[in-house]
C-alpha cells in the first residue's frame, strides 16, 4: 500500500514540496526475555529492540525565496533531536528521534530544489496501528468459553485484558485462566472478587494488574497471577477462558490491542 508520511503534523510530500526517493527501515534485531515478579507471582514477556529508519529525498520550490524558505522549514523539523510521532497514511505510526548529525540539505544545481536525508532512531520493535482494536469472550455460564481473536497486524500485538461483571450477582473468590490456544500461552488469575459492574484490568505493559472501575469492600485483585502474557499472533488466534465463575453469570472478557507492523510497506511522494 502506497503512503505519504508526515512528522510531527507536518506533511512530507509535495504539499510542502518534499518528494521522498528512499526509505530504508532496519527492523528490530535482538530478542530478550524478562522474568518479573509481581507480589510473590511470576510471569514473563518477550520483547524486541528498536529500529533505525532512513529517508531520502527532495525538496523543491517553484522560485529560489519558496526553496529556501522549504528548505529552512524541513531542517527545522528534522533537526529538533527530540521525539514525535512519524504517521503514515494507511493508519500506521512510530515514536522516533531525528538524529540531527545525520540530517542536511544537499544544494542542487538549479537553486530551486536540493536533496535532503534524515535517520530516525525509535524505542519501539514495530510500527503500530492508529486506532484500537478489540475482541471480546462473554462467559454466561460455567464450562470453558472460546472464541476467535483476529489481529490484523503482520506481527505479534501485546493486548490490554479487562474482565468485566455485567451480571447482578459478586463473584467472589474466583479463579480464571485465559490462554491462546494457537500459541499454547497462558496466565491464571487466582482468587478475586468483583462485584457487579466492576472491571479487574491486566495490563502487560505496565505490569499492572488492579481494579479499573468500582471499589469497594467485596471487590478486590487477584492473590496471585503466573504464567505468561502471552501476544495475539498475526492473523486469528483461538482464545479460551476456563474459570468458576459459575452458572448464570455475565462475564466480559476483552482484549484491547495496537495492531503492529514489522514494515512501513511501499511508499509514494
């Protein structure tokens, strides 16, 4: 899919009179694995390194004030060392660095145009999505509940888990383990308790696990969590809930994610 990119809000294309020849992307090089510990409990994550990204171009104008004055603005923003968010138009986006010993205008011969390049250093493995998504497993009454999980990215995706009591009753002292039936990872959630209407958020990122909406006396987190925080895998993945939540309840279980790209795909000016 062709894309136009934009850094900071500005536009890198011909509106601003910058025509992109290259574009290189490194994608992320080294894979680590961290055990954590969390109040006695154990889990673990992957994680990627970040990548170094590269673009070439133009940048025209129509007369020599109108180049210079382009010009003067693109080094302005590519030379600015700190972060911010390099878009593209299909949906896709990156935090990046400017290095700013690696981006200069190279005159050219007619005094209305002159090359330009600029290296972007990110934190992040992968480009992401613009907008979430989300998928949601409904328990109303005991046994294992399962159900597809589509991850439209081209790579792994980390989701964000919420269970949420939609029924009238407090589950009180429940256990649930949600695992990814494809990739065979899972984590289990033990002894909790949420009353009706209240959310218990497991958020992999943060490492943080608490109740995101509803305090009180009968709702608490759970003792313990072990195992994996396993990521949606490109494409669908087949979820499943085992829990004793018991019969005639109303349980939402949701995955909210970032789609994650391992390129920015074709480019065009």
């Amino acid at each position: 899919m062709a894309w136009s990119p934009s850094f900071r809000s500005f536009s890198l294309t011909k509106t601003n009179g910058v025509m992109i020849g290259e574009a290189s992307d490194a994608g992320p090089v080294r894979l680590r694995q961290d055990p954590l510990l969390y109040g006695g409990s154990s889990f673990s994550k992957l994680g990627l390194t970040g990548r170094k990204l590269k673009l070439e171009g133009v940048v025209r104008g129509t007369t020599s004030v109108e180049h210079r004055d382009r010009q003067a603005a693109l080094m302005k923003l590519l030379q600015d060392p700190s972060a911010g968010v390099l878009s593209l138009d299909d949906s896709r986006e990156i935090l990046v660095i400017p290095d700013p010993g690696d981006s200069s205008p190279n005159p050219g011969s007619s005094g209305l145009s002159s090359e330009w390049d600029c290296t972007f250093l990110t934190q992040e493995p992968f480009w992401r999505g613009t907008t979430d998504s989300t998928g949601t497993l409904t328990v109303t009454g005991s046994g294992n509940v399962s159900g597809a999980v589509t991850n439209l990215g081209d790579a792994p995706a980390v989701p964000l888990w919420t269970i949420t009591n939609n029924g009238a009753a407090t589950l009180t002292d429940v256990t649930a383990t949600i695992r990814n039936l494809d990739s065979g990872d899972e984590f289990r959630l033990f002894k909790f308790a949420l009353d009706p209407g209240h959310v218990l958020t497991i958020d992999p990122v943060t490492d943080q696990i608490y109740l995101s909406s509803g305090i009180s006396v009968s709702s608490y987190a759970p003792q313990r969590v072990d195992g994996i925080f396993f990521e949606l895998l490109a494409g669908s993945n087949t979820v499943e809930v085992e829990h004793n939540f018991g019969a005639g309840v109303n349980v939402a279980v949701k995955a909210t994610w970032r789609s994650r790209f391992f390129t920015f795909g074709e480019f065009g000016g």
